[in-house]
C-alpha cells in the first residue's frame, strides 16, 4: 500500500497533478482509499487534472469522494494498465492506493 499526503490542489499550472500509480507494464487491479474530508480526482491524463475551473478546481476525473467512510475502498480499475494521477479539491488530501497483480 502506498499513501500520498498532502496532494496537489490550487492553480493546475503551478501544482501539477502527482503520480499515484505506475503499473510498470503489468495488470493491476487498484483500489483507493481517501481518508480525508477532501474530493480527490483521479484520471489517467494529468492534463486534463491540471485544467481547473474559477475556483481552482479540477473539472474532470474519477472523483474519490470524502464521503466514502475511510475503511471501504473505492474499486474503480478491476484490471488496469499504466499510470494514474491525482489533484485534489482543497488542501490536506491524502489517497491510500492498493495494487494486486492480475496477469
């Protein structure tokens, strides 16, 4: 398991998106776990993560929502391939990430 503090939020110019995810090659299933109280977005192009709206907000992206009680993990890619990203909406967001090979 691997847990990002403290991603990037703000102006997408100045803060990139991170790398939250480098299969290497391999197929992964991936799961998230976000236990803040902040909308983390995730999305395999960190250019899209980078466009933020008026407030500074990332307007794409598979949202990891704060709602989700932190002992349940988001399950969005079963078999995945490559990299993923991740912005959040304000500041103080962490994101759990969990890879098991499948292939």
């Amino acid at each position: 398991m691997a847990r990002f503090k403290n991603l990037p939020s703000g102006n997408g110019t100045q803060f990139p998106s991170q790398m939250v995810v480098d299969t290497g090659g391999l197929v992964k299933a991936v799961y998230f776990q976000n236990p803040t109280a902040v909308d983390i977005y995730i999305s395999d192009t960190p250019v899209l993560l980078n466009k933020t709206d008026a407030a500074n907000n990332p307007t794409v992206g598979m949202l990891a929502p704060a709602a989700v009680p932190p002992t349940v993990p988001v399950v969005p890619f079963r078999t995945f391939k490559g990299r993923l990203f991740a912005r959040a909406v304000g500041p103080g967001a962490e994101l759990e990430v969990i890879e098991s090979e499948v292939c």
